[in-house]
C-alpha cells in the first residue's frame, strides 16, 4: 500500500469515543431531562394554585353569608318599613311579610305590618329603663296567646334513709297553674304629612318614642291595679290579708298600726316589719316599690341610732335603697291614706311575671285625622302574679 492510500483511508476514519465522551453525552441527556421535568411541575403547581385560589374565594363567600345574613334581611325590611310609614307604599312591606310568613309557623296578629327589629329594638330598652314593675319582673317572650305558669308552693317532704332501714314515702307536691292571657296594648300617635315628607326628619326614632311613652304609661298602671280584664291583672288587685293568716291566693300585709299614716312612735318599726316578712329565701333579690309622695316621707325616717334607712345611690343611674334594698319610684302605687297599701317589698322576678309577643305591628291611617296621620301601634301582653308568696304590703291601718 503506498501513502497516498494511506492517507486517503486516514482522512476518512471516525473519531474514537472514549469514556470521557460518553459521560458528557449521558450528562447533557439528563440535565435535558430534568429541565423538561422541572418545566412541568412547575406548570402543575401553577394550576394547582389556581384552583386552591378559587377554592378559597368560594369558601371565603359561603362563610360571609350567615355574618352578613341578618343584616341582609332587616336592611330591606327598614326601607320598606320606612317608605310605608312616610308614603303609605306598602308595596315592598307585603312581599316581604308574605315570604316571612312562609318561613314562620308563629301566630301572626291581624292588622298593619311588622315593625323593623331596630325600631323594635329601641322601643323595647325604653321599656325595660323605666320606671315600671317590668323592669323588676320575670318578663318573658312568647308565640302563643297565653302562657302557663306552674308553681310549686309547697315543699316535698324528704327524710333521711339509713342503710338498713326501709325508705319512707315522701308526700305529693301540690302544683297550682296560672295561665296569663295576652291583651292587646296599644298606641295612637299622629303626625303631620309635612314632616313625614321632610327627608331629614327621623320618623321612625320619632314613632320609637311615642309608642314606648305610651306604652310604658299603660304597662305601669296595669302591671299595678289592672282588673285583668282586656289588661293585665295588677298585684294590687288581689285580696290583702294580714300575713299572719296568709294563704295562697292572696297577698300578705303588715299593719302600721295607725290609721293613714306611719305609727308616732318607732315609724320605722313598720319597714322593718315589712322585710321580714318576706321570706328569707326572697328577700336577697327584693325591692321596694312605692310613689314619689310616699318616698318623700319614708325617707326622712331614722332609725333608733338617728341613722337614715334612705339611701341615695352612689352612681348614676343606681336606684335608692332603703334598709339596703332598692327602691322603685312607680306613680301608680297609691299614695298613703286610710286603709291603702301603699308601699309594696318583694322579689317581683319570682312573684310577677310579664308575657309578651315579641312582634309589633303598625296601622297607618291617612284619612281619620287630616291633614295628619295616625299610626295605630299595636302589642299583645299579658301579666300577673306567679308566686303569692314573693310579694308582702305595708297597710296604712290599725291592723
């Protein structure tokens, strides 16, 4: 073979691949790979947050309905409520009460509509503020048109049981029920179109206050002299016995052994009297209530030290005490003359309760009283004494 044969098969040979070659080749294959790898994760994770993202909003919106739900609901009811009570429009006011009474199963009153829970809500802290027996009673809400109450007045016999001996029956408790019929209260107040077209006047603070005056005015007397019919029965009304022969049924009294007046001598003899004869078990939770005129004389009393049974109270909005137990200004109560009980001590949160039906509905009446309108407010409640024993008087008599 001669050398241009040997060059020309030289010039024509493949490059050798060593190890060294082949591991970069495997390298570079890999690192391809792995980017191609890392290209999809990537794109997989950025799906995977994008559907976490909408995930989160959905769960974020189902868990603001139920916080936002009541608000939801009312904010339409007082705008209709409120166009109803200014216009007359009560258009907006039926669809809602009519999906309202789909939803319920309460009895409904007949007449007007339902008043906004705000308006409800203010007309009922003024109820509970004042000067009335409800802010000291058992007071409760109810569907019906009665509410029962049932008592226990006397105590279950018990005994102590020994190992060995045999157990004796113990006696029948008596149960009495009272039953409190629910009345309807009601409201008349009136206003002129002209302020009700007037967009900076607040009609329905307005309507809040006059209904709660009235309303309170009526509760007041009721709670206290109501004859129970059409009203609630007051706990003056029941028979007032001396409390030595008290019974069931009847209200215990303590004499103050003048006529008209407090007794001349030792006056204060008589208040004392009065607590203790209320039961021990009462008397932690017992108020005085009285009227203003009988509170102007009680509270110059003096006990035998020269020390005042009248107490102011420290903070505002604190009532008085007397004998350390507060005191109720009710005007309703009588004020002291012959024979009168003017001066009632006792735990009326078990002796007297308040039913009521929480709704409250609202008439407008345009045309009886023109140029103004009459906004007929009605209430349905009921009250009476649950507990004969909680509540004792102070006679102004001999005995």
């Amino acid at each position: 073979m001669n050398n241009s044969e040997t060059k020309s098969r030289a010039g024509s040979a493949q490059p050798v691949q060593t190890p060294a070659h082949e591991v970069k080749a495997a390298m570079a294959g890999f690192l391809s790979d792995f980017k191609d790898f890392q290209d999809d994760l990537k794109l997989k994770l950025k799906e995977q947050d994008t559907r976490l993202a909408m995930l989160d909003r959905k769960t974020v919106s189902a868990q603001r309905a139920p916080l936002s739900r009541s608000a939801e609901v009312e904010l339409p009811h007082k705008k209709a409520f409120g166009a109803y009570l200014r216009s007359g429009d009560d258009d907006a006011l039926r669809g809602l009460e009519m999906e309202e009474k789909a939803l319920s199963t309460a009895v409904a009153a007949e007449g007007g509509y339902l008043v906004d829970p705000e308006t409800v809500g203010r007309i009922s802290s003024v109820l509970e503020s004042a000067a009335s027996i409800r802010s000291i009673a058992n007071v409760v809400q109810v569907e019906s048109s009665a509410y029962d109450v049932l008592i226990d007045h006397t105590d279950i016999e018990s005994g102590w049981a020994t190992e060995a001996a045999a157990q004796a029956d113990t006696g029948t408790p008596i149960i009495d029920r009272i039953s409190i019929p629910l009345h309807e209260l009601s409201a008349l107040p009136k206003a002129s179109q002209r302020l009700l077209d007037d967009s900076a006047f607040d009609v329905e603070g307005w309507l809040a206050s006059r209904i709660a005056d009235k309303f309170q005015r009526a509760e007041s007397v009721a709670f206290i002299n109501g004859d129970g019919i059409d009203k609630p029965t007051g706990f003056l009304t029941y028979t007032a016995v001396a409390n030595d022969v008290w019974s069931w049924g009847e209200l215990g009294y303590v004499a103050t052994g003048q006529s008209g007046d407090f007794a001349s001598a030792g006056p204060a003899d008589a208040i004392v009297d009065l607590v203790y004869a209320l039961g021990a078990r009462y008397r932690a939770n017992a108020s005085f209530v009285m009227n203003s005129k009988t509170a102007g004389a009680v509270r110059k009393m003096k006990d035998a030290d020269g020390r005042f049974l009248w107490t102011d109270g420290l903070a505002a909005g604190e009532p008085a005490r007397l004998m350390g137990y507060p005191v109720l200004i009710s005007e309703a109560m009588p004020d002291i003359a012959a024979e009168e009980t003017a001066i009632a001590f006792g735990d009326f949160a078990a002796g007297y309760t308040v039913a009521e039906r929480p709704d409250l509905r609202i008439l407008r009446d345009p045309y009886s009283a023109k140029p103004h309108v009459l906004f007929y407010a009605t209430k349905r409640i009921g009250g009476d004494v649950s507990d004969f024993a909680a509540i004792k008087l102070l006679k102004f008599g001999v005995s």
